[in-house]
C-alpha cells in the first residue's frame, strides 16, 4: 500500500521521490514556500499542472454556518494545497488568489489552458441536517463536448473523443482514502456527479467536500488551522499519488538552428 509521510524542515529538501514505485515522500516544510525563488527553479515540468480551484469568492460567498464561511476556508486550504504541491515539484495555478467572484465557465477554460494538468475544486458542505457529518470526494460522471481544437496539419476542427477523457474516478477515490485516513473522518465515498467544473475539464478533474461546516463538531475542527493543514495534506497526498500514474507529456520537437544569412 503506498503511504505518504510528512517531513519538516527549517530548510526544506525539495522534491518528488518514489521508491519501489510505490513509497511516496510529501515534503512539507514549516516555512513559507511561495516567497522562496528556489522553489520556482526546482520545478519539474515533467509534472502535471496541478489547477487548484478554491470554491466561492466575491459576491458568492457559498456556505455559511457556525462562523465560518465556506469562500474563506476554500481560499485558504487552496493555498495550503499549493504551497504544498509546488515543495513536490508541481507548477500549480489558482483559480482565484483572492475574495473574487470567478464563474463556472471561466474556472474551466482557466483549467482548460493547460495540456499536462489536473483539476481540484475544494469545497466545504452545509446541510438542513446539522447532524451530517464526513468527507466526499466527486468526480464527472460524464465529461461533455469541448470546443473544436484546430488542427495546424490539415486546418480543421477536431474534437477530443469524450471516451478519451478521464473522468476523475481514480483521483477521486486516492484523495477520498486520504482525507479519511489523515482527518479519520467519516467517509461519505467518492461519487461520480454533473457539476459543471469537473465536467467540461478536459483534465482529471475531482471537487472536494472537506467536511460540513453545518455540523457543529466538524465546524469547530475545520475552523483550526492544524486541521485545515491536516486537510490540505491529505489533498495533495492524493493528488501526488494519482501524478505517479499519469503518462509523461511528450517532448517538444526540437527546432532547426536558423543559418546564417
């Protein structure tokens, strides 16, 4: 079974190992890694781009419930996430980095800019039931029909089969076996859906419930910074687990030298 196990540095090591092809080291160090400029240059562009989606923002603020609003929280664990993943050598990019709105449409065609790439939406749930409890992790049941992509050779449309498209399932249920070992939360499974973000990405794509901020017990753990870590942690456990199985991107041709004129 493969484990991940956190280490902490005042100067972290940085990096991505797998031994046995299976033993996964997730480095996170207690320093903040998005001033560090030798974070940026350690980055390993064989990777996947991890598009970190934080739920809500601006005018829609999603949940509330016992103090906590849930387009805070998902801003926060987005950046945990990132800071975290960006210490394993993954390029990362949010689709908010601050309280802005950010439509449906627009977070996809964000993740849609990139060819090598996987999707995490983080959200938090509510519920008339203040009783509901646990962690549930979504993937698309369906993807849909992108935008023709134009293709230089022949100069016509083409779109990418649907059937070519991974659906999430598998990095769903790695991140959902993550949260519930690492927060020991009730697992509520890993479900296929039709929200929209994970279902017009053309990457893996999965959204994340952390948890029911309804729920007063679980609204109380959430709204620590220990646990939310905890949270993030397991996320990107996931997600490092899920880039071990993804086939590398290919190389670019490599271009003429021009002659002299």
């Amino acid at each position: 079974m493969c484990k991940a196990f956190r280490m902490e540095h005042i100067t972290p090591s940085v990096g991505l190992m797998t031994l046995a092809g299976c033993l996964t080291f997730l480095i996170a160090p207690n320093d903040d890694p998005g001033t560090d400029p030798r974070i940026a240059a350690m980055l390993n562009p064989d990777l996947p781009t991890i598009v970190i989606d934080a739920g809500h923002g601006g005018q829609d603020p999603g949940a509330k419930a016992n103090g906590l609003v849930e387009k805070e929280l998902t801003l926060d664990m987005a950046q945990r996430v990132e800071k975290l993943l960006q210490l394993n050598g993954f390029r990362t990019s949010l689709t908010r980095k601050d309280d802005t709105f950010v439509s449906l449409p627009d977070r996809a065609s964000l993740a849609n800019k990139h060819d090598h790439s996987i999707f995490v939406s983080i959200h938090f749930n509510n519920s008339i039931n203040a009783a509901a409890h646990g962690l549930e992790t979504f993937y698309a049941s369906q993807k849909v029909a992108q935008d023709p992509e134009w293709s230089w050779a022949a100069f016509l449309p083409r779109r990418r089969p649907l059937e070519a498209l991974d659906t999430g399932e598998n990095l769903a249920g790695l991140i959902q076996t993550a949260l519930v070992t690492r927060v020991e939360g009730e697992n509520r499974g890993a479900k296929g859906r039709a929200f929209y973000v994970i279902r017009h990405t053309r990457a893996p794509a999965v959204l994340v419930e952390c948890g029911f901020i309804s729920n007063p017990f679980e609204a109380k753990l959430i709204a620590t910074p220990e646990y939310r870590e905890r949270l993030a942690m397991a996320v990107a456990e996931g997600v490092v687990q899920f880039s071990n199985t993804m086939p590398k991107p290919g190389r670019p041709p490599t271009q003429l030298a021009k002659a002299s004129p």
